[in-house]
C-alpha cells in the first residue's frame, strides 16, 4: 500500500461507499488482496495522513512536509467567525485527547454551508485547524473523524521541517503527473484549494499558478514534454517515465475495476480521444438523464478501458449486487482472450473486499452472470 501510495502521492478520499470508497477502490484495483481496513491500520501507525491535493486525500507522512501549507482563505475566516467555539473545541481536546464532531453539543455561528444553511460550528472549526494545520486525524471510525492536537500525532522533527510554499506547491504538481502519467498543461485542474489557479493571482504574490509551476518543473527536467499522435496539446511525463513510452511494457493480462476519482480518469478529454471511452460520473444528473447509473466502475482489461459496471455492496446481507454492466462498442467479453478468466478473478477479489459471500445478477444479466459465474 505504501508503494503505492508513494507513486500516486496521494489518492483521493471520498466517503460514499456503495460500491466501495474512493480510495480503497483506487487500492483494490492495484494491490492483491487488499482489504478497506489496512488503511485505517496505517492511520493507528501513523504511516498516513490527510492532506488537501486533488479534495481530500490520504498521503504518505513522508511528504508531510509538502502538503502542509495551505492555500485556503476560507479556514482564517472559520475559525475568526466562530472564535469562542474555536477556543473551547480547542482546549478539550488538548485536555482529553481525540474527539469527533459528535462529542461536543451542537454549535451555531456566522458559518454556512454550501447551500447557504447555518452549519455546525463545531465541526466547522474542527475541519479548519485540520486545514491550518493545528489538528490532525488521529482515527476514523467510518466517516466520522477524531481529531488531535498535530504535535500528539506526528515526530517532532517532521513538524520542525518547514519548506517554502512554493516548492510545496511545486510537488503536489508534480505528484498529479506523477500519478495520471500522461495530463496535459492543465495538471488535472484544482478544486478546494490544492495547488490554486492556472494563472498568478494578484492577491496571493505567494503563490504563482500552476502555469508557472509546470514550466519550472519542465526546466528542472522533471517533467518532460510529449506530443501524443492523433491528440491535440502537449502532454507530460515524469522523467523516469521515459523509458516507459521507448519501450513500452506488456500490459498484465488483468481485469480491474476503477472508480470515479482514479488518477487514471482524471483527464476524461484523454479517455475519449486516446481510448475512445466517455466516461460522466453521473451522481449529480437525474436519473432520466444518465446514461448508465450513478455509481459506475470503468472496467479496464490489459490497455484498453473495455466497459463499465454497476456494483453495489450490500453489507447487512453479505452480498454483493451488479445492477447492470455495459461492454464498448467492439468489444465481445468471448472473443478476447484471457478475459473470461480475468473478469472472474476481478469479481472474486471484489467479493473478498467487499467482505460478501455471494454475487447477485440484475436478471437481465443472464449472460454475463453464465459467463462470469464464480464463488468467494
């Protein structure tokens, strides 16, 4: 898991959990036999924390010292609007160790949510020093987060090290070309304030945009500039990756399943025009306008992006349902070989993450369900 984690930099949480979470799906699809629990062994050892690059995301410790800086204006101005709740959340903690959101009696301030609702201030503040960098995630129990004072969780001399912001900055860019392989000038875009805007902005002197950012790295060598044939716009790789285009490996001939923030679906341009594959994550559409579902997994099989499927976990009973499953133009699961096998390990392995004992078919999936017919 650390590997992987170091090669991904971070990977991106999420907490819907219907077909698994983010980040155990990104973990599933790459290493054998993993199970949703590791990654809250890896909090207790303190060997992961929570840092913002692309939304939240797990990163290693190691690179604590890179993801700590922040670009947020909204946290300063959390915990200015609600400075007695601050102060108060602030001093149980330091007095009774790590607590959650609902150890403390509800709190209304200035504060709002997305929509404009009053939130609670307590969990407000709670998120803000975590985003300072005052309080860390000592556990997770579920989605529920307990927090702590940071100097309880982490070595002295990891705190102590304190880098520039920009070169902060610099390498979470880099961790994106790192972890997609292959993005174009726009390092995957940004939300909640990982690496800011494309362009300087004039109020912040600090911090460059990432335009700027990505051409350092570009003269450093780091990163290095490929024109892919066919595709509009330069690409990049990491400098290591080189080799990899010269000579390019045998894909393994495995099935994984991908889930909506996979660095690998980042850039949904890239899948269309270099897989041919459109990929919507369709959560946020009615369901008269999805085309598919709203919780569907990218099926990749060797090198290529070969369907999609809809499962969902079923803990209560132990089982697992796949309510649908669509297969790309011109591809036939019979006709390529190796694949018959390969879906049935995937499911298998699926089922062991999920912790289920069965696999139920939508019953208009005969097909599939005599082709992939398989036990735990």
């Amino acid at each position: 898991m650390l590997e992987v984690m170091g090669r991904l930099g971070s990977i991106q949480f999420d907490p819907i959990a219907v077909a698994g979470r983010n980040h155990d799906l990104v973990l599933h699809a790459r290493v054998a036999d993993y199970e949703p629990g590791w990654c809250e062994v890896l909090y207790e050892r303190r060997e992961i924390f929570e840092a913002y690059n692309k939304g939240l995301s797990l990163v290693p410790v190691s690179e604590f010292a890179w993801f700590r800086g922040s670009l947020s204006r909204n946290a300063p101005r959390v915990l200015a609007e609600n400075a007695e709740v601050a102060e108060r959340v602030l001093e149980r903690i330091r007095a009774e160790g790590p607590l959650s959101a609902l150890d403390f009696e509800r709190e209304r301030g200035a504060t709002t949510d997305w929509f404009g609702m009053p939130t609670n201030a307590v969990r407000a503040v709670l998120e803000a020093y975590a985003v300072t960098g005052v309080l860390g995630l000592a556990r997770r129990d579920g989605n529920r987060r307990y927090y702590d004072l940071l100097e309880r969780l982490l070595p002295a001399d990891l705190l102590a090290r304190d880098l520039p912001l920009r070169e902060q900055l610099r390498h979470k860019l880099l961790s994106r070309y790192r972890a997609h392989g292959l993005l174009g000038g726009g390092g995957g875009g940004d939300i909640f304030g990982g690496i800011g805007s494309a362009k300087p902005d004039p109020q912040r002197p600090e911090h460059p945009g990432r335009n700027a950012l990505r051409e350092e790295l570009v003269e450093r060598g780091e990163l290095v500039p490929v024109e892919v044939e066919g595709l509009r716009g330069k690409r990049f790789v990491l400098r290591e990756d080189v080799e990899l285009l010269e000579a390019p490996p045998e894909p393994p001939p495995s099935v994984a399943f991908l889930p909506p923030f996979d660095p690998l679906v980042w850039d949904r341009g890239l899948l269309g025009s270099l897989f041919d594959f459109d990929y919507v994550w369709e959560l946020f559409l009615p369901p008269a306008k999805r085309r598919w579902g709203w919780y569907v997994l990218p099926i990749s099989f060797r090198d290529r992006l070969v369907g999609r499927i809809e499962p969902r976990i079923d803990r209560a009973d132990a089982r697992v349902q796949v309510l649908d499953v669509w297969w790309e133009n011109g591809f036939a699961p019979r006709r390529a070989e190796g694949f018959i096998d390969a879906m049935r390990n995937a499911l298998r392995a699926y089922l062991r993450f999920a912790a289920a004992s069965r696999l139920e078919w939508a019953p208009h999936l005969g097909t599939e369900k005599r082709l992939f017919l398989t036990r735990p």
